[in-house]
C-alpha cells in the first residue's frame, strides 16, 4: 500500500456547532438562532433533526462583513432589543 503525502497545513475545525459559534462570536447560543430565525445569519447545516453545523468560514466571512467594519456580532441590534 502506498503511503499519503503529508499536508502540514492546519485546517483546523471545518464545522461548528452552535455552541462553538457563540463562543467564537461571543455571543449567546439563543443570539445566533435569533439572527438565524431573522435571516441576519448564514443557515447551518442540518446533520440530523436535532444536529446543526456551521461551516466556520462562513462564519469568519460573515462577522468580518458586518456593516463593512470589523466592529464585531458583540454591537448588533435585534428586533426590540440591544446587546
């Protein structure tokens, strides 16, 4: 059997779950399924009926593209309601 080439470069973790998005976010779990509920939030990916994923980039390019700043999820304001 032939060996693989080695890849070195890090990946890293693809997808997240909601809780892991919330803390890269650093916001709360029922924050990110609001925003996702208002359409203000890349959809996650339904594994199973209760297994959602979040594809990290997604989530990278997604907090990066705030209001064309990088002011950060932590300043968004929900309907009726502020962080």
């Amino acid at each position: 059997m032939r060996r693989r080439k080695s890849n070195n470069s890090d990946m890293g973790v693809l997808l997240l779950d909601v809780k892991q998005v919330a803390n890269l976010l650093n916001i709360g779990v029922s924050t990110v399924w609001s925003l996702v509920k208002e359409g203000r939030f890349p959809e996650p990916i339904r594994l199973t009926a209760k297994c959602s994923r979040w594809r990290r980039v997604d989530i990278i390019t997604w907090s990066e593209t705030l209001d064309g700043t990088k002011q950060g999820p932590h300043n968004l304001s929900f309907s009726g309601h502020t962080k």
